[in-house]
C-alpha cells in the first residue's frame, strides 16, 4: 500500500519561512517517481505548486519561482518544498503528489497559513 505523508505545515508570518516533507512508502523504486506539490487555497481550484522529475528536473508555478525550491532525497524516500519569504496569499492545503507510472498518489495534505 502505498502512503504519503505530509509534515511542516503551520502558521508563519509574512516574510517567514517553511519546510515541508513528504515521506513515501510503498513505492518500490523511489527514484522513478515525479513528485510534485499542489496547493488548494479555499474556494480556489488546486494548483500546482512545483514538481521534480526522476531526473531532477524541477517546473514551478509562477506565483513561487524564486521563492520556493522543491528537492528529494531518493534514499530516505522523501521529497521536500522550501517556502521562503512567504505571502498571505500562500496560505493553502498543501498536498504532496507521486507519479509513479501509471498510478498517481496523494497525501491527506497540510495546512499553511501565513498572516501577522
């Protein structure tokens, strides 16, 4: 059975920083999978967030490109999302994603809420 399971997530101030963690299990070959994280602000439609290949390679919404960074470590089956300099309008559920062909997986999501 495959599990995500998402960690970080919390109250920041404007300006403020987050890391956020999904951890994998289940997935036989970690490293084949494209993670990626999306985010579901109320009342909007999800959007992504950022994703990175098997390969490493990263795409990011417009919206965090500079901002944010999105990485994984292979070995401890994990992918993260560096938030830095955080706005009001970040504040979402969060929500981890594996492409892992030909399924895709999602995590329960966390809540980051960014206000003074």
């Amino acid at each position: 059975q495959v599990q995500l399971r998402e960690s970080g997530g919390g109250l920041v101030q404007p300006g403020g920083s987050l890391r956020l963690s999904c951890a994998v299990s289940g997935i036989k070959i970690f490293s084949f999978a494209t993670m990626g994280w999306y985010r579901q602000a109320p009342g909007k439609q999800r959007e992504l967030v950022a994703i990175i290949t098997f390969g490493g390679n990263t795409t990011y919404a417009d919206s965090v490109k500079g901002r944010f960074t999105i990485s994984r470590d292979n070995a401890k089956k994990t992918a993260y999302l560096q938030m830095n300099s955080l706005k009001p309008e970040d504040t979402a559920v969060y929500s981890c994603n594996a492409l892992y062909s030909p399924y895709t997986y999602w995590g329960q999501g966390t809540q980051v809420t960014v206000s003074s």
